[in-house]
C-alpha cells in the first residue's frame, strides 16, 4: 500500500517562501538606492523620477528568474498534494480506532476529541473522508473544514504569483498575502513550519505594515 507523503509539500512550500523572502531582499536594497537619490537636492524632480523609474525596471527583471522558479515550485506543489490525495493510506494503526469510536457512539464526540483525531490524519484525505463518512453532527463538520481543494489552492497560488510578478515591485505588499498562504496550507497537511522556515527578513514587517495599509485603502 502506497503511503502519504507530506515531505515533499513541505519541501516546496519552504522553497517558496525563501523565494519570497529574496523578493523582500531586492526590493529593500532597491529602496535604499531610491533614497539615495531622493536624498541628493540638486537633482530635478524629473530627473529623480527617470532614475527611479530606471531602477524599478531593472529590479523587475532581476528578479523574473525568481518568479520563475516560484512557479516551478508551485507546479512541483500541485504535483505532490495531487499524489497525495490520490492514496488510500490507512496504515496509521490509530485509523481503525478511530472509525470503530466514530461509527459506535451515538452522538458526538467532544471538540478536543475530534481535534486530536482530525489533526492526526492532516494531509490524508481519503482516511478525512472514511472519518466523514461515519462522523455525526459537528463532528462531520469539523472533520470537513480539516479538507481542502487542491486544484483551488493551486489556482489561488498560481493567480497571486502572477499578479505580483506583472506589478513588481509595486505589488510588494502582496507578498504576506502569498506567504501566509503557504504556511496554512503546511499545516493543513500535518507540517509545521520552523521560525527559522518561516523567516522572512528583518525588514519584513515593513512589508506587512504595507500590505495592512493597502487592506484599509491607505496610500503605502
């Protein structure tokens, strides 16, 4: 019997988000030399606004190659999560305890139970779905939200990519959107990301102070 593997997803997600954090990296370096040159007083204000223009240009294509490999990695993402929903793996020896303890109680189990349950098969869809199947109430709701669509996560991944990549770095402070969205779908899979995964820079919050702007329709 085939088994679940989550090692892979994990592998990409965390590939992506380094990705990001390089993106991060470029535009803060880029920032600095945009200071430099609102910093010198003897320039024109169209002169200023050319050499900006110029270096925003050229960040954006120094970075393609690494919008190219994000979504090469998320391709390689979709290619995992697909595999795994494709496996019947109820090997997990607690498997069959668990439906023997769904199917035989008549009403439903308590919400710490079902989420030490739930949590114990993230990332196993097919074994998700067998619990759903004899789960009761809101047990069959909770055990439900634990799933999720990979061809919908994927187009979500696919489309914020894009988005940034046409726009960068403009679109800078999509950035915590996409990476937020990636640390949850690795913990809906069962994987846990280290800080040290998750790590995005000193100058992150700058970044997430922006995107929080833009959510409230402030100018960044």
């Amino acid at each position: 019997m085939s088994k679940i593997n989550t090692e892979p997803v994990r592998k990409e997600i965390v590939a992506m988000i380094n990705e990001l954090k390089n993106l991060v990296l470029a535009y803060m370096a880029n920032k600095e030399d945009v200071a430099k040159i609102e910093g010198k007083s003897e320039l024109s204000r169209e002169y200023k606004d050319t050499k900006i223009t110029e270096l925003n240009r050229k960040l954006a294509g120094n970075t393609r190659n690494i919008f190219d490999r994000l979504q090469a990695e998320q391709e390689r993402l979709g290619e995992a999560l697909r595999t795994n929903d494709g496996i019947y793996d109820f090997s997990d020896p607690e498997f069959a305890s668990c439906i023997a303890l769904l199917s035989a109680t008549e009403k439903e189990l308590p919400y710490e139970i079902m989420v030490g349950i739930a949590d114990k098969f993230l990332g196993n869809r097919q074994a998700l779905l067998a619990l759903i199947e004899v789960a009761k109430g809101a047990n069959k709701d909770l055990l439900s939200k634990k799933l999720f669509n990979t061809e919908t996560e994927m187009d979500y991944l696919q489309e914020k990519i894009i988005d940034i990549g046409i726009s960068f770095p403009e679109s800078i402070y999509m950035i915590p959107i996409l990476k937020d969205k990636l640390v949850l779908l690795a913990k809906a899979c069962g994987e846990k990301l280290t800080e040290e995964e998750k790590d995005m820079g000193t100058d992150y919050q700058e970044i997430v102070t922006m995107q929080m702007k833009a959510a409230m329709g402030l100018p960044l």
